[in-house]
C-alpha cells in the first residue's frame, strides 16, 4: 500500500486510514449464555477493523477497511450479521473516527469532507527557502519519526487529517455536528447534550509530531454551537524530559455524571525537577462550564487519569519518579482523600 509521513503519522493515501491498520480476517458472534457461535461474513475485498459497542450493547460498529476507503459496518446482536450503513466514508488517518452516542442510536463519527477536493500537488520547483526560527530558549530536543519537511507536506497533512463531525442514525442520515478541522478526539457528553472536540490548528513544526501541535479544547451542542472554549494550547514546544505540557491536559467528561467535565493541570510548570507541594490538581466544571473548580491536589504526577465511583467518589494515583513510588488514593466530592495503597515499582 501506498504511505505518508507527514507529522508522525503513517496514512494509507488511498483509504485515507492508517498504515498500516489492524484488522481482522475472520470474526464470529458468541452467545455467552448458550455459547452458540455465528460466523460473521465479512464483506468482499474488506478487512475488519476494531469493533465499538454501542452503550446498550445492541449494536456494534466497525471501520472496514477497503483499497480505496473505510465504510462503516454494525452488527446487531439480534440478528447477527455485519451490514453496510449507506454513504458513509470515514476518516482514520489521524483517530479512531467512531463514537457511540449515549442513546445507542447514533454515532458521533468523523467523516471524509464533501467537498475537500484532490490531493494537492508537489510543486514543480522549490516555493523558496525553508526556514526554521529559534527563539533562544532552552528546550529538549529529542527524536522523532517522520515529521514534516515543507510546506507541501503541511498541506498534505491538511488535505489527509482534516475531517468532518456528524450525528450519524443507524439508516446513514448524517448532521454536520462541527466545522471542517484536524480532530484528534470528539467525545459526547454521558447526557448525549453535548460533544468535547480537540482540534489542532497553525502554526505546525517540523521538528515535532502532531501530538505537540496547538490544539483548541472546546465544548459544543450537538447542533456545532459553541458553548465554551476551555483552553487554546500553543506548539508545546518546551515540555522539560519527564515532564508535561502546561494547561489543561487528560481533558474528558465524569463518567456518571450528566456533563460534567475534568481535566489535570500541572502545577509546577509541567517540570518534575521543580520543588512544589503538589504537582497535579483536578479541575471539574458542571454544564454551562464557566465556573471550573478545584477537586483535589496530588503532590506528585498523576498516574493515569482517574476512576471515578456511582457515588461520586474518585480512585486516583500519582507517582514519585525517584523512589519510583506509586499511591492510590479515593477522594470524596467533600475534599477527604484516603491513602489506600502504596508501592515501589
């Protein structure tokens, strides 16, 4: 298959999915209960990708992977039998593109854009230099794999990464549910009222991966209306080693709760060789989101994101580098947290 190396990624051009994908040769349904087994056909010239069950566990949905594309497959547990959902065209390059709404009837997916066009084409002489600034800063420099080397190839990134959120039922009927952009996450709220998108935007480098890149954390309805723009990342360009990045990070919504989002914040610059009390606090924000509100505090590095209990509780640990010491700690919403484990690595 054909490949690109563009911002730490590897894309199959002619699927626009990865390269190379995982996927599946034979796949059967089994009822726990009689421990009946019923081969699942696959579709001819397809290869099955990793399935998503739906919240009712009804359903399941799979990326297929064709030559030239990736459908969307479902299986219902009812009848089982893997069907194709009409018109849909998924884009992998950068994700996993599908998401289950709460109500087991929709997906939250990423889709190929309607009308983006041809791939762009290699310019036949150079444009004019390239050019890399320096800011005079000390920062780590390590590694990477296939990143970016012109500007075409930040084109090509855009033309392969940029897709199209919609609320897709189960007959195919899509509604756009965001603008056109290079997603790397979309999530729906437990509620099904609201979706959580992060979306990387410019300036891009060449001397780091897309996971570096700036990114815009922001919380939608499901009709594309910005509700809250909860941060907006520059390149992170200057994580100490060992360290992380600055501002919100691990950002996703409380599960067993309506829409209630969390997120880590490092409070010591994201440098684990700066002497502070606490390292990591947990930031929560209830539906409208403009009024975040601290949780708790570890006083060494998360370890994880967190696990949180039906009666609000949170299982959390962190992580002391040096003495490679980990604690596990249970948190009540009241602020009470309770040493219940810990151990050298």
């Amino acid at each position: 298959a054909p490949m690109r190396r563009l911002a730490g990624l590897r894309i199959n051009p002619a699927n626009n999915g990865p390269r190379p994908a995982t996927h599946y040769r034979r796949a059967e349904l089994i009822d726990l209960a009689t421990l009946r087994r019923t081969p699942l056909p696959l579709p001819p010239g397809g290869r099955l990708g990793s399935p998503q069950w739906s919240p009712d566990s009804a359903r399941a949905a799979f990326p297929v992977y064709f030559d030239d594309r990736i459908e969307l497959f479902l299986l219902e547990t009812a009848r089982p039998a893997l069907r194709a959902v009409p018109s849909v065209r998924l884009n992998a390059a950068y994700t996993d593109p599908i998401e289950w709404m709460p109500d087991s009837r929709r997906l939250l997916l990423l889709l190929i854009p309607a009308k983006r066009g041809t791939p762009p084409v290699a310019p036949a002489v150079p444009t004019g230099p390239e050019i890399q600034e320096s800011f005079g800063k000390a920062t780590p420099a390590p590694t990477y794999q296939d990143l970016l080397k012109s500007e075409y190839d930040e084109k090509l990134f855009d033309y392969y990464c940029s897709s199209q959120p919609a609320l897709v039922d189960l007959s195919g009927r899509a509604v756009a549910a965001a603008t056109p952009g290079i997603y790397s996450s979309a999530r729906p709220s437990p509620d099904g009222n609201y979706l959580l998108t992060q979306r990387l935007h410019r300036p891009y480098s060449w001397v780091l991966p897309a996971t570096r890149f700036p990114v815009a954390i922001e919380v939608r309805r499901t009709d594309g209306a910005l509700v809250r723009q909860l941060a907006t990342l520059p390149l992170a360009d200057r994580i100490p080693l060992d360290g992380v990045r600055t501002g919100p990070r691990s950002v996703n919504w409380a599960a067993g709760q309506p829409a209630t989002l969390q997120w880590w914040e490092a409070m010591d610059g994201g440098n684990p060789k700066e002497t502070v009390p606490h390292r990591d606090r947990l930031m929560i924000a209830t539906a409208p989101f403009d009024a975040p509100r601290e949780f708790t505090k570890l006083e060494q590095r998360l370890q994880g994101s967190g696990q949180w209990t039906s009666d609000g509780r949170l299982w959390v640990s962190d992580y002391e580098r040096r003495s490679r010491r980990q604690r596990t700690f249970l948190v009540s919403p009241g602020g009470e947290t309770k040493e219940i484990l810990a151990r050298n690595q």
